[in-house]
C-alpha cells in the first residue's frame, strides 16, 4: 500500500506532541525536522519539502496555535491543510468540449501503464456518463502495442480505429478522428507511443499529433513508483506538450508517495485521477484532501462509501436499512455483503480508508487473506434455509454439522455466529441513531484518545460536512427535474 511508510513516520512525528498543554518552539523545531525527514524518505522533491515545512512551520508559529487550546490538534490540522494545497486543493474535473467528440491525448513513457489507463479511462466514462468512446491505436512501434490496446478495448466493448503498424501515427490519428465524427461518438481517447525515456523523435511526433487533433486533454501517465524519475518525466512531457493534467499509476504498489506530493508543485498540472489495482475498475478521481488524510493516518471514509454506492442501487441499499432497522438482517444478508465487498477490492486496503486503521496495530498483525472471506462464505453454504434466515435456531448440534460441511473447525463457526451476532446488534443501534456500537467497536481497534483519535475525528467531522453538502447537491438537481 502507497505511503504506510510516510503516514507511520508523520504519526510518530505528531505523537511526540501528545497530551502536552502547550507547545514550545522547540517542541515545533523538532516536530518540523522529523515531517521533513519523513517527506525527504518518501522521495518528495527537496525544494517542495523546503517549502511545505516553511508554510506550516510559519503558520503553526502564530500565538493562536501555540498559546491556544489543543496546540497539537491545530498543528494536526495545518499538516492537514498544507498536504492538500500541495496536491492541488480540490478535484479537478475532466476538460470537456463544447460539442462531441472530446477528444483525450494520453501520454508517457513505456511501462507506466498509458494503454491500460487508456481503457480503464474509457470504462469510467461508459459507466459513469454512459458515453460512447472509441479508442485509437496511435503506438505503431512497441511490439503488439495495437494487440494490447485491441484486447483491453475488447473487454470493456469499446471499439478501437486502428490501420496496424505500417501507417504515420498522424494519419492514424486522423482518420480516426472522422470515423469518430462518422459515428458520433462523445469520447476519442488517442494511444499514443511512449519511449523508455524522453527523446526528440518521440516529441516531435506527440506534437505533431497534438497539432492536428487539438486535444481538449493530454493526459500524462506517470507510475508513481518510480518517485523523483515521475516527476522529472511529468517536467520533460509538460516542457514540450504543456500537458492538462497527471494520471498516476501503481500507486497501490510499493511507492513511497514523492510522485503524489511533488508533480503538482514542480509542474503546475493537476493530477486528475489515480490507479490503485489491476482491475478495469481500478481508476479513481484524485482528491487532494482525501489523500492528504489517507498520508495522516485519518482514512478515506468518503472514497470507502462511494466505492459502496458504486455496488449498490438505491433499492438495495433502501432494502438493508429496512432489515438492519428491524433487526431482521440474517446470514443471507450477510452472504451478500460478503460477495459486495469481495467485488469492492482487496479487504485490507478498504479498512485502511477508515479513519485509524491506517498503520494501526491491531490491523498490521492481522493479514487478511482473501481465502478468509470463502471460509466465511462456506460455513454460511453450510446452513439449511432455515438456518441463514433465524440464526437463534443454530445449537450445538447444528454447529457441528455445519462445521464438518465447510470443512472449518467447530471454534471457528462458533467464533463467526458470535461476530455476526455483535455486529448485527451494533447495526441495529447505529441505524437508530446510537453512536455507542460504533464507538466501542472504535475503541476496540485501538482508534480512542489522543492525538490519533482526534485526527479521527477531523476525518469524520470533514465526512460529515462533504455528506451534507453531496445530498444539498443531489436536493438540488431533484429540483431543476
């Protein structure tokens, strides 16, 4: 997972100042110095540590902060505020033209993974706007680039304008460019060809096809794991492209997060959305305060619920609150969820996105494998009907028998009926407007006091306040409806 080691060093950093009443100028000296050895590890370029030190050490200096009440907690949130200035502020949105077709450049070096972007970019658009993209084979070098493209297009059924590998990308790009206007289609998203590094040949040819299409974006790839060497790549592309704006890549890989933290500040150019997975699905919009409160270690509740909304309707999700509520949820609701969540991702990414779990104790000597979930499934598969549907009836008798049909040993049925049993209670309070449940369940993940519990509450209280403003926004187009 991109930046354990940067938000494990940030908390030591912000736990030295734990349960101190005030904080002295040597006590921000030494909280500085351990932030900007944390950041310099993390391969963020030095002049944009330089500066990010100097603007919260200027900020957290003021009277107000260290004179004032929970000094700690304000330095928290300036860390807070100054991360996600330095990754852009807010999300920034697609650029769009103002008739069909808009038209996508995307840009890189071999192996930062433009082609599987490329599709992935395409799927979003098709599920989220339902668009019609159609997809150009501009890579007339790299070996079975064009069969790539080709077989990534053929699994999310886009199709793909391609005259092989014997033709001028130009005129690839410009015949595709009328077979798009031909078929109205809302979308071209243009593959360009990458080198393993920046050359002339390369430019001239990016440029020339920039010349002809007039993109409304020319998307940079850049894989984040390759730390300082991304942002010299984003420096070199926007130097000769003036790019629109950054995708990162394999951030869900073993980076260290400088990328992340520096393309924005030495560039100038958003970062516009992230790759963290293999699966086509696995391309989300980059929110710069999201990520700033996944690097504190305070989760990302928000991107955690939309990637639940995402597998679920409205009708579904009306349907389970009803149960909960009733407290008529059972083993065939907890079935279900298994199944959403296997399709949400892998399960130990998800609980980082809630606030304190991120290098949480608890959670980093609990390796959660993916075959934990079918074991729960099978000892579910296990029960008759009866069963899933009223798990009072589950005696000792019954256990056994269970527990020989999944092949699980008896403590283990015994140790999931128990947890499924608590849950559900917790839930149920939670759904009634009892935060006890969700507090003790907190507690009990080691997410209480101190400096770690109040950054918690940022998260949530920040949560909260994006929730409000998402359904004012959904009351407001129920309206102009």
């Amino acid at each position: 997972m991109a930046f354990e080691g940067l938000t494990e060093r940030l908390q030591n950093a912000m736990r030295k100042l734990r349960g101190k009443g005030k904080v002295s100028e040597s006590d921000l000296r030494e909280t500085m110095r351990e932030i900007r050895l944390a950041l310099l590890e993390a391969d963020v370029n030095f002049t944009v540590v330089k500066d990010f030190v100097k603007q919260v050490r200027d900020r957290a200096m003021g009277a107000d902060v260290l004179e004032g009440l929970n000094p700690a907690q304000q330095i928290v949130k300036i860390v807070d505020e100054e991360l996600t200035k330095t990754m852009g502020d807010e999300a920034v949105p697609l650029n769009k033209s103002a008739k069909i077709p808009t038209i996508i450049m995307m840009v890189g070096l071999q192996g930062a993974g433009k082609t599987t972007t490329a599709g992935k970019l395409a799927l979003k658009l098709k599920n989220e706007e339902n668009a019609r993209p159609l997809m150009i084979a501009g890579d007339v070098y790299r070996p079975a680039a064009i069969d790539q493209l080709v077989q990534v297009a053929a699994g999310i059924d886009v199709p793909v304008f391609q005259l092989g590998t014997d033709v001028d990308p130009v005129e690839i790009v410009r015949q595709g460019l009328a077979q798009a206007e031909k078929d109205h289609n809302d979308y071209v998203i243009i593959d360009t060809a990458g080198r393993l590094q920046i050359d002339e040949q390369l430019m001239d040819e990016l440029a020339n096809i920039k010349e002809l299409a007039h993109p409304d974006e020319i998307l940079l790839t850049v894989d984040a794991m390759t730390g300082q060497n991304a942002v010299a790549t984003a420096e070199g592309f926007n130097g000769k492209l003036d790019v629109t704006g950054v995708v990162l890549t394999k951030l869900d890989g073993d980076t260290r997060g400088g990328a992340a933290l520096s393309i924005r500040s030495v560039t100038g150019k958003p970062i516009k959305f992230i790759g963290q997975g293999e699966k086509m699905t696995d391309l989300d919009v980059f929110h710069p305060d999201r990520m700033a409160s996944r690097i504190l270690g305070m989760g990302d509740m928000l991107s955690l619920i939309e990637k639940t909304q995402k597998e679920y309707d409205e009708k579904q999700a009306k349907e389970l609150t009803e149960k909960i509520q009733e407290n008529s949820f059972d083993f065939n609701d907890f079935l279900d969820q298994i199944e959403q969540i296997q399709k949400m991702g892998p399960m130990d990414e998800l609980m980082k996105m809630i606030p304190g779990m991120a290098n949480n104790p608890a959670l980093k000597n609990a390796q959660v494998d993916p075959k934990d979930m079918n074991h729960l499934k099978a000892v579910v598969y296990s029960m008759t009907p009866q069963e899933r549907t009223n798990p009072d009836v589950l005696n000792p008798s019954r256990r056994r028998r269970i527990a020989a049909g999944s092949g699980r040993p008896i403590h283990e049925v015994n140790r999931m009926i128990k947890q499924f049993n608590q849950m559900k209670k917790m839930m149920n309070q939670v759904s009634k407007g009892n935060m006890s449940g969700m507090e003790q369940l907190m507690g009990n993940a080691g997410m209480g006091g101190g400096i770690g519990g109040r950054m918690q509450k940022m998260a949530m209280n920040r949560m909260t306040r994006q929730m409000k403003k998402n359904k004012k926004k959904r009351l407001k187009r129920k309206k102009r409806r």
